[in-house]
C-alpha cells in the first residue's frame, strides 16, 4: 500500500509541476510578445491580421478549455483507485454527446470560414491598400543575400533599406534574380514569395514613423542568416529628403553594375544609386523566360489574373 | 579515376572536427553492433532468424529498432540546433552556416522517412495481422523487401554523415535552391536518392496493408469491427498508395534535373519551382495524417484498455477517420500560401484546411468521453495518451490559426509554425507511436516494460516538450524566422535559451527510454507476460501468445462481436482449447529481399556519386533477385499439425501457470470481463 500512495503522490507532483511550468512559461512568453512585431503592428494591414489571430484564439478557447477542463477533471475523477466514482464500462454511445462533439465544432469552422473568405480577399497582399490614394511603387528583387529596392518614379535604387512616406500605401512588386525568397516585414503585415521569372506583389502601409526590421525569410543558402534590411517609415519631408539623398549618390546602376552587385555577398552596407537602367526590373524577370514563349514578364503565373 | 565517379578522399569529413566527430561516431557504432553479433556469437542467429525472416513480427521489430536508432540520430541534429541557436547572439556560434544547413536538412529528412515512418511500419507489422485474426500479411515477402528498401535509405543518410556532405535545402528540398546551379555536390542527391529508394519500400507497404486488411481477415471481423488502429493502418495505406507516388515523381524529376540537364523545376529554360511544389506538398500534407492517423490508432486503443471501457464512438472515430482521410488531399495548398495564389484559392484551401478540425476535435472528445465514468489505471501509454489530448488541441489550435491565409501570411517560415508542426509529431504522432510501443511491447518479446522508468520518460518528454516549444510559439510572434543559424536581436536569445533547456530535459527521456528497455531486459523475469494478455486487453492481439506463435493462431478466431477478444472472455470462449489441430502453411524465409535491399543502397550510392557502372550492376541484381523469386516455386513450408501441437501444448501450460488475469494487482482494477458485466 505504501508503494502504491507513493505512486500516486507522484503523480498528483508531477501533473502540477508541469501545469505550474507550463504556466510560468505562458507567463513569460505572454509578456515578451506584447512588444514583439506581430502582436504590436505598426500599420493596417499587419494590425487586421492581428486582430484576426485574437479572435480565432478566442472563438477557439470554446473548444479547447472543455478540453483541458475535461482531461483533467476526468483523469483526476475517474482514477482507477476513486472507487466513489460512477463506472459504466459499456457506454459507448450517447446521441446527444455525438451531436454536440460534431456541430460545436462545425458551428465554429463555419464562423471560422466566413472570417477567413472575407480577411483573405481584404488582405489579398495584390490588392491595393486605398484606390483612393496613389500609392508609392517600389520593385523589390531578392539576389543573394540581400534586397534590392528600385523606385522607378524616382529612379533611385537602394541596396538594404525601404524608405516609405508614412500613411501613404506602398506597393512593392518582387522578384527574385536567384533561388526562391519571401519578402517580410512583420510590424507592417505578412509575406509573399519572390521567384526568378516571376512577379509577385505586396502593397504595405504604415501608420506610423519609425525603422522596422525586414528580412527574406525563406531559406536561401549559406548567407540566409545575413538577409535583411531596414524599413524607414518617415514623414513625406524625410522621405523626400531620403529620395534627395539617393539622388546625390553619383552612383549609376546601370547593366554592369548590377552584374556586380547581383554576386553572392553577405552583410552588404546600404548602398545607394541614382540612376536606374531603363526596365531593369522586367529585364530581370525575362532572363529566365528564356525558352518559355508562354511566360509573359508580366503576366506570369504568379501573378493573379483578377 | 573515373571507376569512383566524383567520389575523391576530400569527401571524407576531415574538413571539421564536428564533421569528423559525427562520423566517427557512426562507424564506431556500426562496428560495435558487428562486434556485439560477433561476441556474442549470433551470426547465424541474426542471418537465419531475423534478416532473412518473412514473419511480419519480426519485420515490425526490425522497423522499430530502426527507427529507435533513427530517432537518437535525429535527436543530436535536433540538440546540435538548439545549442547553436541558444548561443549565436551576434556571433557565429560553433557551427558554420553550411554544416548548421546540413544538420536542419537531416533533422527533418530522419525524423519524417527514418524514424517516423520505419515506426508506424513496425507497429502495423507488428499488430495489424493479430488484430484482424490473420496468420500472416498479404504479401510476406513484399514486406521483407519494404523493410529492406527503407533501411537502406536510412543507410545511406548514415553514409552521407561519412562520404560526402549532406544536403542543405531542408527536408523539403524547395527548388530552384536545390538545382543543380545552386547546390552542386551530391548532398541533395543522397537527399533524393534516399527519399526515392525508401519512398519504394513505403509504397509497397502501403499496399501490403491494404490488401492484407481487406483480404485476410478472419471469419466475422466485419470491416465494422475492427479495431481502430487497424482502421486507421487501412486509411493510412489508402493515403500511402495514393500520396507517395506524387513524392516519387517529384524527387524523379529533380534528380533527371540534377543530374542529367532537365529542366523541370530550374529557374530558367522553361523550368518551373512552383510545380515541385505543388507535387511535394500534394504527398507531403497526406503524409501528416499517414503519420499521425496509426498514432491515433493506438491512443484510441490505449485509453478503452487503460480506462477498463469500451470505446467511446466507435463510428464516429471510424467516421472521423476517413473524413480526415478525404480531406488530406484537400488542402495542399495551404503550405504556401505566400506563393502568390489569388484570395479565391487561398480561401478555399484555407476553409477545407479548418474543416479537418471537425473530425480531429471529433477524436479528441470520444477519447475523453471515453475516460468518463472509466476506472483509469495510469501506465505509461495512458500517460502519453493524456499528455497527448492536452498538448495536441494546443497544436490544433496553431493549426487552425495558419490555415487562415491572412495569419499565414504573418507566420510562414517562422519558428510559431515550426513550433506549430513540432507540437502535432512530437505530442501527436511520436507520443502515439511511443504509447504504442510500451503497449504492445510484451506482444512482441513476452515481457512487459519497466512502468517506473516508462514514467520517467513521458514526465521529461512531456515537461521538456513544453519547455523546448513553447517558446517557438513566443519566438515566431516575435518574428523569428525558421533556419536562422545566428540572429541579431537580442529579444530571441532567452526563448532560445529556454528551448535548449527543453531539449536538455527531452534528452532525459531519451535516455530514460534506453534505460527502461536495458532494466526491462535485465529484469524481464519478473515481469513475464504468461497469459498474452498483460494489460487485460479487449482486441484479438491479445489472444495470442506473447510472442506470438509464428502462426499468431493455431485455429483461426471467430469474431462475433466489435471488442472479439473481450467478447470471448465474456463469453467464456477465451483460451478454449481446439479439438483438433491442422497443418498450416507459411512462407519460407528468404534473403531475396535482404539482397534488394542491400542492391538497392548500393545503387542509390553509386547514383549519387555518378558510378554509373556499379548502378547498373545494383540494379542487375535487383531485377535478376526479382526474376529468381518469382520463379521459384519452393518458398512455402508446411508447419504440421503435430509440431502446431507441440507450440500450442506449452502455450497452453505456461497458461496453467499463469495468473488468471495479469491485471487483477492493479489497484485500479475493475474487473476482468464476465458474463454479467458490472454497471
């Protein structure tokens, strides 16, 4: 008898211990993401998204604190040892309990569903933020292992950093001149691939001022760990100014330059260029068309077709 | 040197000193385990008995030791990661980003082909045909060369940690970074070539399980009364036979892309990644449910023994079970979402993705309703049945939040959906498969396992997963993306710290693990199990001997009911000696698959370093082996009516000697099964 109470003293110890780890690590990570960019998103689109994940978790808890209430009420009750405990060792069938385990799940899928047809076309990454508003364009190409940023209306390239007007729509086409990418800043919204001979979009806002990290976050090599960028949100007379900056560097991107920069290099300092070659960006995703007279540059299957 | 194709002494691993050390390692256990045969002098043992042995009881333990060994591999690639990530705070750690890339890539690659799928082989070997009162599987030879075909894959992931670098495109193998332009050398080439080879030996089993289900059941096991985990083996083979072909032909086209010029899924030339894809993931979402449906097998098995009750819904478990069967095909595309797919395909892969929800919340609340007003004895397979319902609907929950695209959008390619994935295998598929293991473990060897350190092992495992993951969880919120080799936010480090404690703690249930098995072993006398029956059981497994005769049963059962074998106790039919015994045919053992096997290896070897003329002597012998056997006539036996008498007899006074029931000791014990059965 002795042995068998201390076998179960140790389990009484063990399941709290591990309610009490598990609760102290929730603690802690509950803390830490509060300021984390996902849960503290710097513009509308990054922000819906957010709110979206709040209420599924929410919507979802009708599922999951049953069942943590029920596995460890029953466990504890039933115990083999609570010889209190009501014990029917043929119920194996309860039409209402069928019907209940079947539609609340179900009722909550279809909730889940309607949210989730509705989000999915409003935070489309292809569909512009405000039609109302022109947006800033950017054309983004991933080389290996960092970003370049081509502004065409500006014709200004810079090499590891994304400035952007705050409050005003930016709407970032993306390629890649190497293996396949994914684009990301997370306080600002999520991320879409970049492929060679492909185009694929992303429109972002922010809502405020500030630097925010981004990065490719699809595996890509040795210098995968190195690839990311700052993102400058700033006001329409820093940004300009930003512009103006660029524009000041002297430094031309032109064919040859471009050969040079699209090499494997890791940790490259943000560069800037005034002066883009002309289609730099189509050129880019046509060179892998080769061979293929059904891919048009800019209809390729990436792209939807809306 | 053209006879060695592009293998040269610089592929040996004398480069780095944590390279070298892995492979010494492995050659140093591979001697140990030919010095331990020798020593102990079972060569022959191991040549006539097990290798060369049909009897798929047999084949499921050599599966399960397999994955066993895979596991521990996997497990120091796992712990490789998570010292490096804890460390690489603005500095490089102690691995370079090519070898860290290699470690991620053989991490997944063994945990999914080598340690999961020999497992849930090795349990359906094991179990499938006792279940449904069958002698035998459909096709036992085809099983011998399903087990020799992974093995050698799992071979020549061994080999790549000696000869060669492995690869570091990830256990995905995404193009265009696994073409040839990015990634010459012949990593991903032993990656494709062991997917493809083992990929063979999965598909057959697939098959085997499928026929073997539908054909060889005995008189009366209606498909409605069959257990779960056989229900589950026989969804899991449908998805086998219908998801691994799209994995064959992927890994076929990139290999026809790497090594002779195509251009499939290349950048340019007409090449298309998206389409490997599409083909990958089109195998690689039914492959979750192939792992974790015989998972969810045995924890429907494990908590009806262990809760003294019937199974709560049955039709409803079955009904879940082939909705999520339907479905698995269904929903591909969620894997990427950021492909650029419009808002119309994202939604509806999206909502058919949640949809799968239904059926596993379905699961999870039978299996507790079946718990309700049971008597509940806490062996170690109940324990990692409630660990897994608590910890799954967590991972369910993650589930469900990156099934909705915009979420997606956010978390792809961080460590939440890692965590995510994580928190279905390690709760869902390998608690489930390490339920199975310590349950039907007397099946298999006649003695039960240590039930002290059998606890010890689910209390680290369970403790160290929350601590190891939980954190993932926090890190993809902060935005840390998946494969990150070093980082430089400072933020991530105490999660990451934190996750490596949890590794730390999960190591301890490995180690838990192995101790239980050599206490068990050292032990085993005092924890026979006489009757077959060890944990008063309720499906026909248990009605044979433990092991089992290589027969399984002198006289084939007759099922009448849904719980056969309970039924037959209260019936007072169990243990009924037969009248008369007759003579029963099996297949002879044989070492044609054993030579498949071995050819097959060589020949995944000699393709990854381009010798072409060995490959085409491999494949010489596997088609000459595959002529041979099928030629040949003489591959059955007869076991006589008189040596099946012999078998039966000693059965039959070990049973004499055994206690009547060998739970009636448990202080949870509610009762064995009677005419009248107490309510």
């Amino acid at each position: 008898m002795i042995v068998r109470h201390a076998r179960s003293l140790r389990w009484n110890t063990c399941a709290s211990a591990a309610i009490a780890v598990a609760g102290l690590a929730l603690l802690c990570g509950g803390c830490a993401v509060l300021d984390g960019p996902v849960l503290d998103p710097k513009g509308p689109i990054a922000l819906t998204e957010r709110n979206l994940l709040f209420k599924a978790v929410a919507i979802m808890m009708i599922v999951i604190i049953p069942v943590f209430i029920m596995a460890v009420v029953f466990t504890r009750y039933f115990r083999g040892t609570n010889r209190k405990a009501r014990y029917t060792p043929n119920f194996d069938f309860y039409w209402p309990a069928e019907i209940v385990v079947w539609s609340i799940p179900a009722a909550i899928v279809v909730w889940l569903a309607l949210h989730l047809w509705a989000n999915t076309y409003k935070l489309d990454p292809y569909t512009p933020i405000d039609p109302s508003m022109k947006p800033v364009q950017v054309q983004a190409i991933a080389q290996d292992w960092k970003w370049l940023f081509v502004y065409p209306e500006h014709d200004i390239a810079v090499v590891n950093e994304l400035a952007m007007p705050v409050g005003t729509p930016v709407s970032i086409t993306i390629t890649s001149d190497t293996v396949m990418n994914s684009l990301v800043i997370p306080a600002l919204g999520g991320q879409i691939y970049a492929m060679a001979g492909m185009q694929t979009r992303l429109n972002l806002l922010a809502d405020e001022t500030g630097k925010f990290w981004g990065r490719n976050v699809q595996y890509s090599g040795t210098g995968f760990a190195n690839q990311q960028f700052q993102t400058l949100s700033q006001t329409k007379e820093d940004f300009d100014a930003w512009v103006e900056k660029a524009k000041q560097s002297g430094k031309a991107l032109d064919a040859a330059t471009y050969e040079k920069l699209a090499k494997p290099s890791e940790k490259v300092p943000v560069t800037y260029y005034s002066g883009v070659e002309p289609g730099l960006f189509d050129r880019i995703i046509s060179k892998y068309s080769h061979g293929d007279s059904d891919r048009m540059p800019h209809h390729s299957n990436a792209e939807t077709t809306e | 040197m053209d006879i060695f194709g592009r293998l040269t002494l610089e592929s040996l691993p004398f480069y780095s000193v944590i390279a070298a050390s892995g492979a010494a390692v492995t050659v140093l256990g591979g001697l140990a385990v030919v010095g331990a045969i020798t020593y102990f002098g079972a060569w022959r043992m191991v040549m006539t008995q097990w290798v060369s042995s049909v009897d798929h009881k047999k084949i499921g333990i050599m599966y399960i030791m397999l994955a066993l060994v895979m596991l521990l591999r996997g497990f120091v690639d796992a712990a490789m990661m998570r010292s490096q990530q804890a460390i690489a705070l603005n500095n490089e750690g102690y691995l370079p980003p090519d070898h860290f890339d290699q470690i991620f890539s053989s991490h997944g690659t063994i945990m999914i082909f080598f340690m999961a799928m020999p497992f849930l082989s090795g349990l359906a070997n094991l179990i499938v045909p006792q279940q449904i009162g069958s002698r035998d599987v459909a096709f036992p030879f085809m099983n011998s060369v399903s087990l020799w075909l992974t093995t050698a894959g799992a071979g020549l992931m061994l080999i790549s940690l000696v000869v060669g670098k492995f690869s570091t495109a990830g256990w995905t193998g995404y193009p265009p970074y696994s073409g040839v332009e990015y990634t010459p050398g012949v990593g991903v080439d032993y990656w494709l070539w062991m997917v493809f080879i083992a990929g063979f030996g999965t598909t057959m089993t697939g098959i085997n399980f499928l026929v073997t289900i539908f054909k060889c059941r005995a008189p009366g096991m209606t498909m409605f009364r069959l257990p779960l985990f056989t229900w589950t083996m026989f969804i899991t083979s449908v998805l086998i036979i219908f998801a691994f072909p799209a994995l064959t032909v992927a890994c076929g086209m990139l290999i026809l892309d790497r090594n002779f010029g195509f251009h499939f899924f290349t950048n340019g030339m007409g090449g298309n990644m998206m389409n490997y894809i599409n083909l990958f993931w089109l195998w690689g979402h039914p492959e979750v449910y192939i792992l974790i449906l015989p998972a969810f097998g045995v924890f429907s098995e494990v908590v009806s023994v262990f809760s003294q009750k019937r199974l709560f819904g049955y039709i409803s478990l079955v009904c879940a079970t082939i909705a999520i069967g339907l479905l698995s095909f269904t929903v591909w595309l969620h894997h990427f979402f950021t492909m650029g797919s419009s808002a119309r395909v994202n939604s509806f892969f999206g909502t058919m993705t949640t949809i799968i929800s239904v059926p596993t919340g379905v699961k999870v609340f039978d299996w507790l309703l079946t718990m309700y007003r049971g008597r509940i004895i806490f062996k170690p397979p109940m324990l990692f049945t409630i660990g897994f319902l608590v910890t799954f609907v967590i991972g369910g929950l993650s589930g469900v939040l990156l099934a909705l695209p915009p979420i997606d959008y956010m978390m792809h390619n961080t460590t939440f959906l890692v965590a995510h994935f994580h928190n279905m295998i390690i709760p869902g598929v390998l608690f489930g498969y390490l339920a199975g293991y310590m349950y039907w473990f007397p099946k298999a060897f006649g003695f039960k396992l240590n039930e002290r350190w059998g606890t010890i092992s689910f209390w680290c495992w369970i403790i160290g997963f929350y601590i190891a993951f939980m954190p993932l969880y926090v890190l993809g919120l902060l935005g840390m993306p998946r494969r990150m080799e070093h980082y430089e936010i400072a933020a991530w480090q105490p999660h990451l710290i934190a996750a490596w404690v949890g590794a730390f703690i999960i190591m301890l249930g490995l180690i838990a693990l192995a101790v239980q098995l050599v206490v068990s072993v050292r032990e085993r006398k005092q924890a026979l199990d006489l009757t077959g029956d060890p944990w008063n059981g309720r499906s026909l497994e248990w009605a044979t001997s433990s092991p089992a005769a290589p027969y399984n049963f002198a006289v084939l059962p007759k099922v009448e009911s849904r719980e056969a074998w309970w039924d037959m106790k209260q019936r007072g039919v169990a243990y009924r000696r037969p009248e008369k015994y007759e003579d029963i045919v099996m297949p002879k053992n044989t070492y044609a698959g054993l030579v498949i096997g071995v050819a097959g290896g060589v020949f995944g070897f000699a393709a990854i370093w381009w010798m072409w003329w060995l490959a085409f002597s491999a494949l010489a012998v596997i088609v000459g082996t595959i002529i041979y056997r099928a030629s040949d006539d003489d591959d059955e036996f007869v076991m006589t009516a008189s040596e099946v008498k012999a078998i039966e007899d000693a059965r039959f006074a070990q049973l004499a000697k055994a206690p009547k029931n060998e739970m009636a000791d448990e202080p949870g014990f509610a009762g064995e099964a009677a005419p009248e059965p107490a309510t």
